[in-house]
C-alpha cells in the first residue's frame, strides 16, 4: 500500500502533520508521498486543479493507495475517492472540510464574497509559505462543482475531528459519519490543527490501515 498525504488550503507538502506521517510510515517500511496541492501557483488554485495533482499521484503509485487528508485535503480526498474507486482503498480523514462553504466562508459574510468576486482577489496568510499571498475567486467557483457533503462512499474511512476545532464545524463532521456505516469517527479534545492528538491519531490509524 501506498499513502498519500492531501495537505490543507495555505498549507504545503512539508507541514509538520506530512513530515509526523512520513516518518512513522518510513519506521513500518511504507511508501509515503506527500504531493504539493498549491502547484504551479497558490493564486489561482482550484479543487479542479488540486485533485488533478492528487490523481496524478494516485496513478504513478503501484499497487493500493490510502489517502490521509487534512482539511480542504480532506474534501479532495473524498473527490480522488469518487474519481478513482479501484485505485483507493482507504481514507483517512483529518478535520475534513466537508462544506467548502463551512466557517471561514461564514465568517467572510456575502460583503466579503461579493468583494473577492469583484476584485478576484482574497488575500490569506499562507502557513507554507510564511506569508500573505492572494487567491482568485475561481476557487470558490470551482469548489461548487463538487459535492462531499453528499458524497456516497463504500470503502473503510477514519476520520480524527477536534471539538474545539472554529475552521470546520464538529456537528457537520458528525453528522457526516454517523450517517454512513463504513465510517470510524474519533472525537477530539482538539483544535482545528490537531497537532496535541498526532501520537493517538497515529496509533489509531497505524491499526486501520494494517501497515
């Protein structure tokens, strides 16, 4: 099996969730790859685009692939799934922003849309980069494309949610999970980064996906 690590929005291949990963899998003797979701240019990124990379990785991997993704990560994850359903086999989820309209886009309110529509520019800190960097509209265009929420999934899928987490709502989370069988769901006295969990996500997922 290989895994593959679907990073977050504004955040890189090298976060310190990919690195925590990379290591335990290189210990159990597994192929990892951590694909960068940003490329060729954070600006104009689109879901599109992200589960473009994503397949790409998927399809140069020999054998079955695992998907771990970590927020927006998480919402491509299950997308690759969909596309790709003889390839995966296993989904681990971290804090998936399910609804691409969840808190932050709430937390934005239709002035702040209607700004980024008519400007095609919403500025955000990027956590890989260091720094602030500009993302056009399309990518909440785009993101309306795909449904996750609704998403019909028959392969084993773990998920790890923090209750304290304000990017992704735990309710959503739950709902999502209590409604489909084949899903493990962890609650977590955890934020949105789920840093202070990654030793009991670890061992959880270490079990699940049978390295």
């Amino acid at each position: 099996m290989v895994v593959l690590y679907l990073h977050g929005f504004a955040s890189s291949a090298k976060s310190s969730k990919a690195a925590f990963f990379a290591a335990k899998l290189k210990d159990r003797g597994v192929a990892f790859d951590a694909p960068d979701l940003n490329a060729p240019d954070f600006s104009t990124l689109t879901v599109t685009r992200m589960l473009e990379v994503a397949g790409a990785a998927i399809d140069r991997s020999k054998g079955g692939v695992a998907l771990v993704g970590s927020s927006l990560g998480g919402f491509v994850a299950v997308q690759a799934a969909l596309q790709r359903p003889a390839r995966v086999e296993r989904l681990v989820l971290l804090a998936p922003a399910l609804h691409f309209g969840g808190n932050p886009m709430k937390e934005l309110g239709e002035d702040g849309l209607r700004r980024w529509r008519e400007t095609n520019r919403l500025d955000v800190f990027h956590y890989g980069y260091g720094r602030v960097v500009p993302v056009h509209y399309e990518l909440y265009e785009d993101a309306h494309r795909y449904d996750s929420l609704g998403a019909r999934l028959t392969l084993p899928v773990q998920v790890f949610q923090g209750r304290r987490d304000t990017a992704v709502d735990p309710e959503t989370v739950d709902r999502w999970a209590s409604a489909r069988p084949n899903v493990e769901l962890h609650m977590l006295d955890d934020d949105h980064q789920l840093l202070g969990s990654l030793d009991y996500i670890w061992r959880k997922m270490d079990r699940f996906l049978g390295v």
